[in-house]
C-alpha cells in the first residue's frame, strides 16, 4: 500500500470510528478499531481492553493469532501492559516482555506472551478527555513497531474513544429527557389532583382530604385514573353528576 493509500485509509478510518452514530452496540467500533490496527505494519496481534467500571476490565475484541487469549489472560489475571494503560491513561511503548523488569511486573502475562513467540507489547489508552474507557494493546517484535505506527494507533484508539463517549452522552441525555418528562407529567397531574380537591372540598363543604379520598375512592369503584376523575370534578357540572353539591345531585 503506497504512503498515500495508507493515509487515505487512516482518515477514513478516524471519520468512521468518530461517529456516534456508527452504530448503536459497544462492539462495532471495537470490532472496526481492530481491523484497521491489525494492518499495521509490525502489528502482530492484540486487543482492545474496555472499562466495565472503574475497577473491572471487560475483553472486548481481539485480533491476530493469539490475540484474544493474551487479551483474557490480562483481564482475569488483572495484570499486564493493557491493563496499565487503561488504568492510570498512559501509553506505554515497545516494552520488551523478556525484560527482567516486565517480568517482574506482569510476572504471569509475560509468561504467556513470550511463550506465543512476541517479545514486546505496545499499550495506548482509549480515553476522552477525562474519561478512561479501556485500551489498545499491540504485540510485536522489539523495536519492530514504527513510532507513525504508534502515532496512527493512538489516533485511532482517541478517535474511538470520541465515538462511544458521544454515544454515551447521547443516551443519557435522551434518559434524562425522559425523566423530565415523567416529571413534568406527575407534576401537571398533582396540580390538576390539588385543584380538584380544593374545587371538591368548596363545592360540598368537605376539608381537601376527605375530598381526596371521595375521588379516590370513585376512582377505584369505576376503574379510572384519578387525573381523570380530578378533571371530571373541575371541568364537570356543580349541580348534576357524582360530585354535585350536596341537595342538587
């Protein structure tokens, strides 16, 4: 692929995995995020990593031979590059497994790494701006990574990151449209109880409790909502009907 192609596929692929309309599943992007990354150059395999919570990694996607078994080795052993990327929102880069220090460190996953043939793990977290929402982990060869292949992958992980955070926020303030609304029908519907009551309690000589519990109780006898009934008593006839004034009826 010639230098112009692989920019034209790497803009695009920002486009399309910043949307937040790609797609209404977690998966999809991730799954898009994975096939753009395993083309490249140096990748071997990997993963994305996503927050369930703040504490609890979720294995969302993995790509390349054996990539998903070293993604579900970090996430139940809690341990390795993706999982500290994720964790305090910092890249680390061609970090060599073999290292005494790696070892030491991830002393279980670099076992497991090593053993399927890579000798180092590239790790760049999927954040927006304050939110950390997982990572990106790449295995490959030490020094085989390229710094514009490092580059290109975290600008493909922000980019993401920008997709599912929008999506996010989108549907809590869909969520929060809808409470406001349920609100603002409970709202309307005590004012209209509260009127009725006071209209009931005048028109028959009764205090506005014992009003209530004449509309509740006409309510329950005939299987109808109380708003309903509230509105009878305001909108209906003073002299005629269930709610007239007393001698009148």
């Amino acid at each position: 692929m010639s230098a112009s192609d692989r920019e034209e596929s790497l803009i695009t692929a920002l486009l399309e995995l910043a949307d937040p309309a790609a797609g209404e599943d977690t998966t999809g992007p991730l799954e898009r995020l994975a096939a753009y990354c395993v083309r490249l150059p140096g990748v071997q395999a990997g993963g994305v990593l996503m927050a369930r919570d703040q504490e609890r990694p979720a294995l969302a996607v993995g790509f390349g031979d054996a990539g998903s078994p070293l993604q579900r080795v970090q996430a139940a052993l809690d341990e390795g590059p993706c999982r500290d990327a994720w964790r305090t929102g910092r890249r680390l880069t061609d970090v060599p497994l073999g290292h005494p220090d790696s070892r030491a460190r991830w002393p279980r996953f670099t076992t497991q790494a090593l053993d399927e043939g890579f000798s180092a793990a590239t790790a760049l977290p999927v954040r927006y701006r304050s939110r950390r929402l997982g990572s990106l982990n790449f295995f490959h060869q030490h020094r085989a990574l390229a710094q514009r292949e490092v580059t290109a992958g975290q600008a493909l992980a922000d980019a993401v990151a920008i997709g599912l955070a929008y999506r996010t926020d989108l549907r809590e303030l869909q969520s929060l449209r809808d409470r406001t609304g349920q609100l603002q029908t409970a709202l309307d519907s005590r004012i209209v109880i509260e009127q009725a009551k006071g209209a009931l309690a005048e028109r028959q000589g009764r205090t506005p409790d014992d009003a209530f519990q004449v509309m509740r109780g006409y309510a329950r006898a005939n299987q109808r909502k109380l708003t309903e009934v509230a509105r009878q008593v305001i909108g209906g006839p003073a002299d005629s009907g269930p709610f007239a004034r007393p001698g009148t009826g």
